[in-house]
C-alpha cells in the first residue's frame, strides 16, 4: 500500500479539497486498493471540523464525495508512515519542520514543484482569497501529476 497525506494549515479548505479530488482519481484508475490517501493540517485549530462550506460547494459541483471527512492535526509519526507527503505551500513545510525536525523531510513535495507550465509556488489559501475555483483548478493539475509520479515511482 503507497500511503499520501496532503497538508495544509487549517486541514479545512486546500488539503480536504486535494484528498477527496486525488481519492476520485485514483478510484478512476482502479487503484483504490493500493493507494491510501489522508490529509492534515499543521494547526490545531480545526480539528475535527468538516471541510469547510467553499470546499464541500465545489466538490460537490463537480460531484467528488467529501462525506466522513473531519480535520486533523499533522503529527511526527505522519512523516515515518506516509510514503508522499504533500504541501500545499511553503509555510507548511517550514511548519512541519519546526514540529518535527527529526523526520524524514524528503519525503515532503511541494504539489506545485508538480506542475510544469506554472510560476505558482504555494497553491492560494481560499480561506482567505475565497476563490475556490482558482484552488481547485490547481489541485487537479497537481493531483494529476502526482499520480502519474506515484505510477510512475511505484510501479503501479
Ligand atoms: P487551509 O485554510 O489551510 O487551506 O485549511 C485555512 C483554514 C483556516 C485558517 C487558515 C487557513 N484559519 O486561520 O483558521
């Protein structure tokens, strides 16, 4: 099993919207058995809330289930137990390494560095830009070309 967490700040907009779009393609592959997918925020200031309303609007729009999902906190034993983490930004990966210096940061990719044809480094916050179209179109390509790597990598 190849396990991925997204990350992000609040675990409430970007990385939500980035475990539900990736969890869909990776069904639509058929490779729902051999890859896992999970996401968390760096903050605890949301744990345990549902995506939030921006989020759960656009996934339904384009029909990918958000059902079940509640925000948890990233934590160090994530870095030893997922084979790809992915930041949604710069700062979250700063976060992760002031939390948890030990562990082991290579496994932690920018989703952006992903995509080719953009300048964007740090995928917008929608909490705060309240754009989500602008986020999700982001995240699919992204999420796209995180699994042509995983594929790619693993094999699969
Ligand atoms: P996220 O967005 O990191 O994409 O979930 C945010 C959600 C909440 C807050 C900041 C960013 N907040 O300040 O509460």
């Amino acid at each position: 099993m190849v396990k991925v967490v997204f990350v992000c700040l609040g675990n409430i907009c970007r990385s939500p919207m980035a475990e539900a779009i990736f969890r869909q393609l990776v069904k639509d592959e058929g490779l729902a058995d051999q890859i896992e997918v999970d996401s968390a925020g760096t903050s605890d200031w949301h744990i345990d809330s549902i995506p939030h309303e921006g989020t759960r609007k656009i996934l339904n729009e384009y029909q990918i289930p958000v059902d079940g999902m509640k925000a948890r906190q990233f934590r160090s034993e994530d870095l030893d137990e997922f084979d790809y983490i992915i930041a949604m930004d710069r700062s979250n990966i700063e976060n992760m390494q002031a939390i948890h210096k030990q562990g082991d940061q290579d496994k932690v990719i920018l989703l952006l560095d992903l995509i080719e044809d953009t300048d964007d480094k740090d995928v917008p916050d929608p909490f705060f830009t309240g754009d989500f179209d602008q986020t999700y179109d982001l995240v699919t390509k992204g999420t796209q070309a995180l699994l042509e790597k995983i594929k790619r990598e693993q094999q699969l």
